[in-house]
C-alpha cells in the first residue's frame, strides 16, 4: 500500500473523530462527571420568573437595599436599617454552581437588623445568594454572585 498525502488526510480525520468520541464517551460514562441542573423543575421556575422581576423592582424602590459582609462570625446580611426588622420575613438561598450537596435556605428571623450565616456552613468560593422576603406584605428581592 502506497502511503501519499490523499490517506494521510483520512487517517488524520479518523484519528480526531475517535479522539473526540473517546472525550464524548467518557462525559457520559464516568460517574466523577456528574451532570446537576441549576433547579430540578426548570420550567415551572421560568413560569414564575415575571414575580421575580417585579420583587427586584421593588427593592430598587428602597432608599437602602441589602447588604452583606464577611465577618469573622460568617457571612452578615444587613436588611435595611430605616425598616422595623419585626416585620421583616422570607427566605434566604445559598446556591453553590460547582456542588448541589453545599446548597441550603434559611428562614429570615432577625432580633437585629442584621442576619450572620455562620461559618460552618459555608465553603470559600463562589455563590449565588437570594433573599426572598416581604416587609409589611409587600415583597422584595435581592440577587448577588458572591466570592467568600
């Protein structure tokens, strides 16, 4: 068999196809790679998103808006101080992209104008926070990638 520039050009083709199935393959296969969704119900989520942006355009309203802080303690979440912390409620998310077994909520319950999320529960690197809360019926929303 006569070796020219013709087969070298298939044998290059066949050498990438089979390199790029063995990287296709192995994604599937391997159980190291694993595969999460951001929200197991994706599109019931997208359903409700319109709620989300009108709560985000309710916080904009607020002459102070949340804040946050690292702390020695954890991570202090600072509601505004010109509203009675009383009757402040909701949720807070914690959504860590890399691992879905990090991720964890908290209900809002303040004796202060401030919330700490202790250290404990928090590994260094990026979130993404989400307080869902109402004050005196009227609901809020604050969205943050955070590094901690």
């Amino acid at each position: 068999m006569k070796f020219n520039w013709g087969t070298g050009i298939v044998l290059a083709f066949i050498g990438f196809i089979s390199f790029i199935l063995y990287f296709v393959i192995t994604m599937n296969v391997d159980k190291a790679y694993k595969h999460e969704l951001v929200t197991e119900d994706y599109y019931g989520a997208e359903l409700t998103y319109q709620g989300d942006i009108d709560k985000l355009n309710n916080a904009n309203t607020l002459s102070e808006n949340i804040s946050y802080e690292k702390s020695s303690e954890g991570l202090k979440i600072k509601f505004p101080e010109n509203l009675d912390f009383k009757n402040i409620t909701g949720k807070i998310f914690l959504y860590r992209p890399s691992k879905k077994s990090l991720d964890f909520e908290t209900d809002i319950n303040l004796s202060n104008t401030y919330l700490i999320i202790p250290e404990n529960r928090l590994v260094e690197g990026r979130w993404n926070l989400k307080i869902d809360w109402q004050y005196n019926g009227k609901p809020y929303l604050f969205k943050e990638a955070i590094h901690y």
